[in-house]
C-alpha cells in the first residue's frame, strides 16, 4: 500500500495535505507519494499556484499521474470497501473537520489510498508535530536579504503580523469564502500584544504593503518584511514567521503554519473566531485550543 496525496493549492493548504498524508504513511509505514498533477492545468476562478512543498526538506516522492483520479461516486466509495479496488479515493467529506475514518481506511492492505482534499486540522498530524517541525524548513539557505531579517527577529521581542489581502480581496469567489479579516481585528490583536510585553517588535507579513504601511498602528514598533521576487520567497518567509516568539495570524493556512510551527515554546497565538464568512461553523478541529481567538 501507498499512502498518496493530491497536491492544490498554494503553500498552506500544500502542507495540510502533506501533514495528513505524512502522519498516514508514518501510521501504516509505508511509501508516501505527492500527486502534482493539479498544477499542470489552470482553473476558473481559482487564484494561480506554484508546488512549493519541493523546496522544503518533506519526504514522499513526487508523481505526475496522465489520469488523475476524479472525485469518487457514491457506488464506488461502496464498492472499493467490498473488493480490492485501486486505487481506493478517500474523498474529503467536511472541510475543517477531522475525520477519524480516514485513519481506518483503506480495507485492503493491496489497494493505494489516495487522498482528494484540504485535511485543514491538526487533529490529522498532531501526533507527528516534531517530524513536521524538522521537515518544514527550506532545502536552501537563506537568502541574505531575509537572514538580515532573521537576525533581527531573533535579537528583539518579536511577533509575527500577517495580513492577507490580495485574492481576499479583489478576487470574488475568495472574498465570498474568507475575505479580508479587517483592520479592527489587528488593532485589538497588536494592542494585547503589547499589553502582554510592551517591548513587543512586530514583523508584518503582507502581499499588500502599501495597505498596512498606511493602516496598522504602532508604526514605530514594525519592521515591515519586503519580499523578494523570487519563486522560493514565500519558503523563506515562512521560515521567518516560525522564528517568531508570538504570532497574530490572518485567516491564512500560511500563517496558521507560521504559528503551528513555531520553533519555540510557549508562544502566544491570536486567531480569528471565524475563519471563513460561514459564522455557524465550529472551528475546534482547526484552532488549537491554546490559540487566542478573536
């Protein structure tokens, strides 16, 4: 048996499929295989990715299937529980919900599991945390430009801003699902911050800078982190935000794996409540219970 993942998405939700995916083949031990066969074809209104999981120090071998499995019907999710159908499709049924099925599945020890979804919980992965934190790193050096960064992280009482913008906002069917937090959530997420150490530093990640430049507050406590044109950037700011000794994340996968992965201990974690427009939506799955929401 393989364990394999379907790879979409960008960095974030890369890493929850990989998390899950990883946790399984640790479980049953065996092979672990990346399916990057999203990322040949372009979609309607969904915002352009990269795979960037490759330059990362993760595990599994990439693939490229000529006939990736589509979402399974009913009658064979019924089937491939019966007869040692392959590969069997395990199709992700409630986003942001664990699902502790899947960690049964699949029947028969010849079939393949092939995973179609998000996998947006720790619940999923929890258990292999500290392999996660040693394989979520980049495969290449810093950049000088971003080490400069690192330094001051490092020497200063840092926390970690990401505000996301971007798709949330100008693209229609992401600011239908999620949508820009808002500003009044970083107001009140930097000032307990700073109430819990006034000597708090703030290092704000953005994929809109003149936005935050001219909106949060405390402009004398930020360092505001330029980004590269580099297709590796994002691997290396990531890298940045788990350095972080505190995190106010965005309604982000990247910065809730900012936070995740945080290379100390003890950090405090500022959350949103909701991390979708979806107010009747139970985010225990998602939001470690340790997390601050707000």
């Amino acid at each position: 048996m393989n364990i394999i993942a379907q790879l979409q998405g960008g960095l974030g939700n890369q890493l929850f499929q990989y998390a899950t995916a990883r946790a399984l083949a640790h479980q049953h031990q065996t092979s672990l295989l990346l399916d990057q066969s999203w990322f040949t074809k372009a979609y309607d209104d969904v915002t352009p990715r990269e795979l960037l999981i490759s330059a990362l120090n993760t595990k599994g071998a990439l693939i490229t299937l000529d006939f990736p499995p589509k979402r399974s019907k009913y009658i064979r999710r019924i089937l491939q529980k019966l007869w040692p159908i392959n590969p069997c499709i395990y199709l992700e049924q409630n986003p942001y919900s664990f699902d502790p099925s899947l960690l049964k599945a699949p029947t028969f020890k010849t079939q393949n599991l092939y995973l179609m979804g998000y996998w947006q919980s720790y619940r999923y992965f929890e258990s292999i945390k500290k392999i996660l934190q040693s394989e979520v790193n980049p495969k290449a050096a810093l950049d000088s430009h971003y080490q400069n960064y690192l330094n001051q992280i490092q020497a200063s009482n840092s926390a970690m801003v990401h505000v996301r913008r971007g798709d949330y906002v100008h693209l229609a069917s992401a600011a239908k699902v999620h949508g820009f937090i808002g500003l009044d959530y970083y107001q009140q997420g930097m000032a307990i911050l700073l109430d819990n150490n006034p000597k708090t530093h703030f290092f704000v990640f953005s994929d809109d800078l003149d936005w935050v430049k001219a909106n949060l507050p405390h402009q004398d406590k930020i360092t505001f982190i330029q980004s590269l044109e580099k297709s590796d950037a994002v691997i290396q700011e990531l890298e940045l935000m788990t350095h972080c000794q505190n995190h106010l994340i965005a309604n982000s996968s990247l910065s809730w794996w900012a936070a995740w992965l945080a290379k100390g201990s003890n950090n405090t974690v500022i959350c949103p409540s909701h991390w979708t427009n979806d107010l009747t939506m139970n985010w225990d799955d998602l939001l470690p219970a340790n997390w601050q929401r707000i």
